[in-house]
C-alpha cells in the first residue's frame, strides 16, 4: 500500500536486505517468547521494537506483490509453506538492528538534508514535474500516514544507508574469480536434438468407466471442488469516475482547436533551398530568376546536384528556420522565392509538388476528445472520491450502499481463489484482480478489507466477502470429463517417456545419435554455439540447463513445452575460451551478492550482541490457523 512513499527503498538497502531472506530463525538464533511484551509488540532486538500493526502492513503488502508477480492469488497456507512470514520478519529484525547500531555511533541526518531527500523523490512530483506538498499532502494522508510518522521512517532509511554503504561500498571482485566467471560463462556447445511430442506417438484410445473409476478413486484429491466465494468488488480509478464527470460541448471544441495539428496530418511540400555567401549575389539570381531563368540552372551554375540543395517533401514543422518555412509555405507550386535573410546566410527557395494537409473534423473526433478530458478531470479528484469512500466505512456502510453514493459500479463475483467460476469459466477482469482473490480468501464474511492500491492509475479496489461455499468432493459422475482429460494426459507422458528411454537404449548400444532419431521419424535438428544464460534462434530454452550438465558425447533429455513433449539431445562438441571476457553485469551480481554476505554476517553479530526475541503467539494469531478460518 506504501509502495510510491517508499521508492527511495529501492536502492542498496533493499537490494541488500533482500539478500537477508536467505537467513532462517535457525541462523539468527531467535528465542519464542510468550510473556514480558506489550499488547501490540510483535518482536524486539535492543531497543527497538516491532509492533503488530507494522507487521500486519508489511505482511499484506509482501502477499499483494507476490500475487502481482505470479499473475494469481496466494492463500494463507502457502504463504506459510514459502516461509513469507518468517522471511519478512527477518528482514524487520534486520532494520530494527541497524537502527539500533546507526543510533549507537550517532549518525544522524540534518531536517535541511532531510527535506531535500524528500523534494527530490519522483513520488512526489506534481503534473508540473517537481515536487507538490498538496499532492504530497494528500498521499500521505490516504496512506494512513502523518507528515512527522513518514519523515521519522524516512530518516531512518537514510541512516541505515549511511551504515551500509560504509560496509560494503568498497568491495571488488578477485581476478582469479572474474576469470573463472569468464571461463564459464564463455563456455559454448554444439547439440543435435530432436523433439518427442504427443503427436509423434499414437494417441490412447478411451478406456472403460471401470478403469476411469479406478483411476479417479486413487486421485480424488485432484478432482475436488474448491472452495467458492461471493465477493463485491468497487474499483476506483479515473476511468470508472470519467462517466460521472460533465464536459461541454464548448471544452471539447476548445481542446481540439488547442491541438488541432493532432487530428490530421500538415501541408507537405518539396522544398529545395539554395544558400548564397553574399546578398549581393543573392540578389542577382534573383534578378535573373524573375526574368526567367530556371531556378535549377542557378543551381546548376554553381556547380551543385539537385541533392546538394534538397530538402525533401517537408512539412513546415520540419523547417527549421522560420523565414525559410515562412517563405516556403506561401508559394504555389514550382514557385520561387525572392532573397530571404536565412539563419546561415541569404536564401532563395524553390517549391516543387505540394501535397494539402487533411483533418479530421471535430464531429469525428469529439467522442474520443471528451472521453479523454473526463479521464483528467475524474483524475484531479480521484482522491477526493477515495476520502469519501474511507469516510463512509468507518460509519459502517457496506459497499453496495457506499457505491451508490459515489457513483461507483459493483461488481460481484463468484469464484475460486483462481478466478474462475463453479462452471469453470474466468471471471471477469478487472484491475488488481490477483491481489483481491488473495485478500478476499484470506477474509472473513462481511469483514473490513484495506483496499489494494492500484501502482499505475494511483487508483483503489475495495473489497468484501459475501459468502462462502466450503470445498467439496465431487463425484465421478460430475467429474468424468475431467478425470478422462487426465488419464489422457498421463497415458501420454509415459508413453512419451517410454518412447525416451527405448531411443536412449538404442544410442546407448552403438546406433549413432542421428541414425537413431530419424528412424523414429523424428526431425534431426542442429544447434552450434550454445551459451549458458543465453537464448539461440529456433533453440528451446529447456534444453540448455540440461546440456550443460552433460559431458562432451553424452546423450541427455529435457521436458518441455510445459512437461508435454521431451526433448532428446547429444553433446557433439565442448568447448570453453583459455582468456574470455565476462559481463559486467555478471561481475556486479557478483559484487552485490559479496556485498550480502559480508552484511549477513554483520548482521548475525548484531543479533548475537542485540538479543532478539519474537512474540510467536501474537505471530502465529495474524498468519496462523486464524488467518484462513
């Protein structure tokens, strides 16, 4: 939700506290402890503590990205499976030590440096393009967040990257290691390769409904229905505002005459310039010029090609000089000018061809004009709408009863934590649609959900869960297509890796590699020049990891396609460079990733010094069995 206040967390420090994750409670050594914490104390290490509501926050934001990242939702459960909670807590405990550690040396940040910090953020600028202290105002404000709370966060960024940076600023990666980096990543490979698909192998016949049956009792976890919810969702952003917002005919007709060369396309003309070292001798062409001399024997006289003195097919916008462009666009056609005072010297221009200039009239584009001038303006108060959407749920009104008030639309929608509904289709989309699935499958009925914040439009979803079917199993009976589109599926992968394994043997006994594949009736297909990390034209990406770990000679095979075809390969040639360059971009992961381990081990030793300790109880009560009850 604080994603644009904290932009400036996208430097070292996060790069390098991310690097953290990697850290277990088992590394830190961290103590459970379920007396001696206050209410809303999460976890303490020195003297500074970690509240509930901050880890909350933290918690439902970290979800909110994931979901964004892997393009669906991510229940409670898996959150715990991934470890996300206890990771983000590491990651709390680590700011928390540094700031303990930047207070004990007496860094400190002065409000002149502070302030400038803040003016520069790109977060903050206004349509103008610097820094706004109503918008920053505002922001703030629908965050949750007082002036005084986010400069105390603020400060506190900018000391701890003092301390890092004075740990880790200087370090450079070893000769002996960027050669050894070079030697690998110069490393390349010559392949033959062939690929087995579901179509090179004959297709299963329909089994009977006595092996069907068998088949799905032995899987009917698979077969189960999912747990459904009912949810409302209220989407506010400058689009779902513009229909409420009244633009005139007269601000439409004022905007397409402000940009009236946006809507067609400018006079052309064949333009071809001729500049003179005097206007002495630009006069006397002229004088011949007027009294019938074509213009292309001037040129021609002073020893110049047509090209020499071209311009091309312009529009005045592509003229530079305005008294040339001027002149230019007032002559008809094959019409020459008189002397012109040019920016480089005297002129004289001639015009050939002119192609005249369209526009659409304003009845052809006023629709989308007004459309587009409603989408600024519903932007200009889009938080003034969000002010009042807050102001009404903390009077206790519902979503349907606030969506009429505002003007908002509310959608409703039955479906699975995968956005689909009970027979099987997508819902429809709409804006932070992972994110909502997420949170409404984490809620509770009729409970007050944080609306999920929209990065790109600066605009909010509010969400609420209505109603609940639990999970269920079906039965054979309505599961059947299902389960014969299964039994397909694997009746076809090992058929596949049968069909793999025969070719293997085949090689494996003396028939050579390419002897072998095309008795199959496979396509024998070559591949020179591989290189790790790296795409080749025509190559399918998941063969390389597998080549690499093959031996010069050796036979190999990889999935692809998602796990529906294989692929089978020999290794003809390997090669690796004696003196190679490596990529600078290579060497600075490296050089971060030695930044990270000399700030983990700087990090235990704190925590060592420090103490931490951790609250399970008030842990386990946001991201335990509650959360998913």
């Amino acid at each position: 939700m604080l994603k644009s206040l904290r932009k400036s967390a996208s430097g070292i420090v996060a790069k390098i506290l991310m690097g953290l994750l990697i850290l277990s409670f088992a590394v830190w050594g961290i103590a459970d402890v379920f007396r001696g914490f206050g209410s809303q104390t999460l976890a303490t290490i020195g003297d500074s503590e970690i509240t509930i509501a901050e880890f909350r926050q933290l918690y439902q934001e970290r979800l909110q990205q994931i979901s964004q990242q892997l393009k669906r939702g991510i229940s409670p459960d898996q959150a715990r499976a991934f470890g996300i909670p206890d990771q983000i807590l590491n990651e709390q405990l680590a700011e928390a030590a540094l700031n303990d550690q930047a207070k004990s040396l007496g860094l400190a940040l002065s409000d002149e440096e502070l302030a400038k910090r803040v003016q520069s953020n790109p977060a903050f600028f206004g349509p103008g393009g610097s820094f706004d202290p109503v918008y920053f105002d505002r922001l703030l404000r629908s965050n949750g967040f007082t002036e005084a709370r986010f400069v105390e966060a603020e400060r506190g960024l900018a000391l701890r990257q003092q301390l890092i940076q004075s740990l880790g600023g200087g370090i450079e990666v070893p000769q002996v290691l960027k050669a050894a980096l070079a030697r690998y990543e110069g490393e390349e490979r010559s392949v033959n390769y062939a690929m087995l698909t579901p179509a090179s192998i004959t297709a299963p016949a329909d089994p009977s409904d006595e092996v069907l049956r068998t088949f799905y009792d032995e899987r009917k976890v698979a077969f189960r229905a999912p747990e459904f919810r009912k949810i409302g969702v209220m989407v506010l952003t400058p689009e779902a505002l513009a229909s409420s917002v009244t633009v005139t005919d007269a601000e439409v007709e004022a905007a397409y005459n402000a940009n009236l060369s946006t809507y067609g396309t400018p006079e052309k003309r064949v333009v071809q310039q001729l500049v003179f070292p005097s206007e002495d001798e630009a006069k006397a062409a002229a004088e011949r010029i007027a009294a019938g001399t074509p213009f292309a024997d001037i040129v021609a006289e002073r020893k110049l090609s047509p090209k020499d003195v071209d311009l091309g097919d312009v529009s005045r916008a592509d003229i530079v000089d305005k008294q040339v462009a001027d002149a230019a666009f007032s002559l008809p056609a094959e019409g020459t000018s008189g002397v012109i005072a040019g920016r480089f010297g005297p002129v004289i221009v001639h015009i050939g061809a002119i192609t005249p200039g369209t526009t659409q009239p304003l009845a052809e584009v006023a629709p989308a004009i007004r459309a587009a001038l409603q989408v600024n303006a519903a932007r200009r108060t889009m938080l003034t709408t969000y002010d009042k959407v807050e102001d009404e749920r903390a009077g206790g009104a519902q979503l349907a009863e606030i969506a009429g008030k505002v003007g908002i639309a509310l959608q409703s929608f039955d479906t699975s934590i995968q956005g689909q509904t009970p027979d099987g289709a997508a819902i429809a989309s709409f804006p932070g649609r992972s994110e909502v699935l997420r949170g409404a499958f984490a809620s509770e009925v009729d409970a007050e959900n944080d609306p999920v914040q929209l990065p790109q439009s600066g605009g909010y979803v509010w969400y609420e869960v209505e109603a609940v079917t639990p999970p269920r199993e079906r039965s054979f009976e309505e599961a059947r297509a299902q389960v014969l589109d299964r039994w397909k599926q694997d009746q076809t992968a090992q058929a596949l890796d049968a069909r793999l394994e025969e070719l293997k043997a085949k090689i494996a006994a003396g028939t050579p590699f390419d002897q072998a594949v095309t008795a199959a009736g496979l396509e024998l297909r070559a591949a020179n020049g591989l290189r790790r990390g790296r795409t080749a034209d025509g190559v399918p990406e998941d063969i390389m990891a597998a080549v690499f770990e093959t031996p010069e000679g050796g036979v190999g095979s990889a999935l692809a396609e998602g796990g529906d075809s294989r692929l089978l390969f020999q290794v003809l040639r390997a090669s690796v460079p004696e003196n190679g360059t490596t990529d600078e971009k290579l060497i600075t992961d490296m050089r971060q990733g030695m930044e990270n381990d000399l700030m983990t081990e700087y990090l235990v030793e704190l925590q060592s010094r420090l103490g931490a300790r951790i609250n399970r109880a008030a842990l386990d009560q946001i991201v335990g069995t509650d959360a998913v009850n």
